[in-house]
C-alpha cells in the first residue's frame, strides 16, 4: 500500500533521525526486546488469532529479527499502527522497524528520513467487482464507481491508469481500508479497489467473498518491504542481512525442519557460512555466529514463512508469483553470502 502522505520539515527530519543516531542495535540489546509494528488487521500478513496471538507474514518478520539479536523469536513487542501513523510512529521512535505492506516509492526514499531495507513481497494495485456484474477486465469499469481508503496513491494510480484508457470513473473515499471494503460490500461502489494481496485478505471480511472477483489486471508495481529510520547502518544492515538469510535458506534447500541437520553437517560452503559453521558473519552485524540459524530456526525460509500465512492451502491462497525465488522465474534474491 501506498501512503501519499510524506513528512517533511526541518523538526521532522530531526525526529526521524534522532532516534537512529543512538544505535538501534544497542537499545534494541539494552531493552531486551524489539519494538516491531504492523498493520492493525490484515488476514495472512498481520492479525490476531482467537487466542489472542498475533500472527501473519508482517508478524514473522519482526519475529525474525528477534531470534537473530536474542535466539528469541518471543523478544519482540508488537505494535498494530494504522498506515497513516505508521511513518510518524517509526520516526519518533515508537518503534525499530515497520514490516507494514509499505510500497518502496521515490518520495519515500528521498527526503524522509527512512529507509526501505528490501522488497519481501511484489505486489499490484487492482480491483474487485461482484460477479452478477459479469466483468471480467478492468477495461470494462468504464463509468464505474470505486471505493478506496484515502490516505494512499490508490486514486493517483487510478486516475493515471483510467486516463491512458480514455475511461471514465468516480472515486468515493473513506478514511480506513476495512471502511472502503464494508461501503462496497453495501453496494455503495461497483468496484473496491487496493493492492492485490490486501483485496484477498480484506476480502476475506465479505459477507459472501463467493459473489466476488478480482480482476486480473495490476495497474501499478508495489514493491513492498521494512522500513527503518535513516542514518543508522548497522540496525539497516542486521535488518536486510536477516530477511536475506531467510531468502537464501529456500534458494540453498534449508527449512525449518532440516536447519540443526544442515548445520551439523552440510559440506556446502555457503550453507556452512549462513549457519554461522567455521565463518562468523555475525560479527560484522554486532550479532551472534549463529544469528541466520536462529531466524531460520524460529520461523523457517521465506518460502516456508509465504506458504505458512500467504500460500495456496490458507484461505487468502495466493500463488507466489512476482514472490517466487529468482531460479523459479520469480524476484526473490538474495546476495550470496560470502
């Protein structure tokens, strides 16, 4: 998701890089814990589960970063923000890092105050319609009304993607996602519209997501990742090389299960490095030899985190696409570790 909103000002930019300049890293020991925050309630990336435990794709990421500091994945606290206070909360430091659906943008990047650490998930703006319309290409939405959460570029991508189609359309806004998708459950819009991943999650709370479809076009690339305080390279680097170790472990055939096995007694060299066997890699990071073992161990490769929350047997049931490793015609990438 795209936030169009972007802090500026000279008190601002202070803010953002204040809290960086005192060593993430070294709080982050100091406090016990990292402080992690996700989107409120997104089904498959960030949500509460009936016993009241967070869980998602957002949600092991943070996860992650954990076990790799501490060999904890339990040292974390999360905190659910909302995508308009998302940036605000991460640059006065209520938080470490944001794993919150954020689309890598120019404006973003340059100027904020913040960092993007790595794309995790390749997404695409699109639409949903209900199948008594018998639509079956966004170019059929010609005259169309559509329900978008303000706040992001949903409506900048629209108006660019209607206008090179010499298509006519109307916007109806609301201030919350969840709020744009109960307006067209109540026939309010033709079509609701947001990134790809979230109509699928979001539709989930449809009162019959059987009556529904999403379209097949994307009509923008969102590259979507963590996102970190600028100024600090150490926390950015234990943030990227943690998500990396998770990309590399699929790419190398290293799973939750196998992780103590490969460690004790792979031949492969870069296994052997990843795992902290011989070569200490975490020291450069200010962190444990075995700090990949740890991440691996607590929640799995990235392909096993995607198919766990994402993945064609839960109910969002998403392929992996864009998301798929880089041997398998997907983006996925890791740079070697050597």
């Amino acid at each position: 998701m795209r936030v169009s909103t972007v802090l500026t000002g000279a008190a601002l930019a202070a803010a953002f890089v204040a809290p960086a300049l005192a060593g993430t890293l070294d709080d982050v020991k100091q406090r016990g814990v990292v402080h992690c925050g996700n989107p409120p309630n997104i089904p498959g990336y960030a949500f509460t589960d009936d016993k009241g435990e967070r869980r998602g794709f957002d949600i092991d990421q943070c996860k992650a970063l954990a076990a790799a500091i501490f060999g904890d994945p339990a040292k974390v606290r999360l905190t659910a923000v909302g995508p308009r206070d998302a940036l605000a909360t991460l640059a006065t430091g209520g938080v470490d890092i944001l794993t919150h659906r954020m689309t890598w943008t120019f404006n973003r990047d340059n100027g904020g105050g913040i960092e993007f650490v790595a794309p995790l998930f390749f997404d695409g703006q699109g639409f949903m319609v209900r199948k008594s319309a018998n639509i079956k290409s966004a170019t059929q939405l010609n005259g169309a009304s559509i329900c978008v959460a303000q706040g992001t570029t949903t409506e900048l991508n629209i108006a660019d993607w209607f206008r090179s189609k010499n298509l006519r359309y109307s916007i109806v806004t609301f201030a919350e996602p969840d709020e744009a998708r109960r307006a067209y459950d109540e026939g309010r819009c033709d079509s609701w519209s947001n990134d790809l991943g979230s109509l699928a999650a979001r539709g989930l709370g449809l009162k019959n997501r059987d009556e529904h479809v999403i379209l097949p076009e994307a009509i923008s690339k969102e590259p979507i990742g963590p996102v970190v305080r600028q100024g600090d390279s150490q926390w950015m680097h234990v943030a990227r090389w943690t998500f990396n170790a998770l990309i590399a472990a699929e790419e190398l055939g290293v799973t939750q299960a196998n992780v103590d096995q490969m460690r004790a007694s792979s031949t492969n060299p870069e296994i052997k490095r990843l795992l902290g066997v011989g070569d200490d890699l975490g020291q450069k990071l200010g962190l444990k030899a075995d700090w990949a073992y740890q991440a691996i161990k607590a929640v799995g490769n990235y392909g096993e985190m995607f198919d766990r929350h994402l993945g064609p047997n839960t109910r969002l049931g998403l392929s992996r696409g864009l998301n798929a490793l880089w041997t398998n015609g997907g983006l996925m990438i890791a740079p070697p570790f050597c």
